[in-house]
C-alpha cells in the first residue's frame, strides 16, 4: 500500500486528533500543511469529482460563515469551487485523505479509517 497522504493545516483539532491516531496506530502518512505548502490545485479536481463541492467545502465551519454571501453564491460549479478553495484554503473539509488505495475522504472517524485500513 502506498503512503497515506493527510492534507490540512497543523492547528486544526480534527487534524490534530488524526495525525494523533494514526501516529498511536503506527501508520505512517505524509502530512500536507494548506498554509505552508498551498491547497494542491491538481488534486482538487478528482477530489470534487469523489466527494461532490457540498462534501468538500465546508460550509458549517467559520471560514465559510465568513465569506461574503455574494461570494459564497458564486460558488455554483467545479470551476467556481476550485477558485474558493485555493483562495480560502480552511473552506476545504478537514483533514482530506488520500488512502494508499487512491481513494479520497475528508473527516475523521476512527472506526471507519480502522475499517478502512483492515484493523
């Protein structure tokens, strides 16, 4: 399996709980920090093609909140999504994962990433 790539920024608590847990697991990862590397613009495409703008944008969180609603209504298709996230990178659901299988999912549940892992 390849490494697990995490993506996020490092003052998170749901990022700090997943590193925490995979690092307690023994699972090595690849940490990717929105805030010091940028959001991976050549990802983000097949990201919103595996979870959708409403799975990936986080809209309950305070950065969205924070957003203009002209801004926030202008958010109507993949092209309008990608351009969000790369400017307000903490509107990105957290933390988003690549799985060493290439599958994508944002969040944290420890029973689902242990089902997801075999453990």
């Amino acid at each position: 399996m390849k490494t697990i790539q995490l993506y996020g920024i490092p003052n998170c608590d749901t990022v700090k709980k997943a590193r925490d847990w995979l690092s307690t697991q023994g699972i090595a990862y690849d940490f990717h920090d929105y805030k010091k590397e940028g959001v991976p613009l050549d990802l983000l495409p097949g990201w919103l093609k595996a979870l959708g703008r409403d799975t990936l944008i986080n809209k309950k969180g305070p950065t969205w909140r924070k957003l203009d609603p002209s801004l926030q209504a202008s958010v109507v298709d993949d092209a309008s999504a990608i351009a969000l996230m790369q400017a307000h990178s903490s509107v990105i659901k957290r933390p988003a994962v690549v799985w060493g299988d290439g599958t994508v999912t944002v969040g944290f549940a420890a029973e689902a990433w242990a089902a997801k892992l075999g453990r």
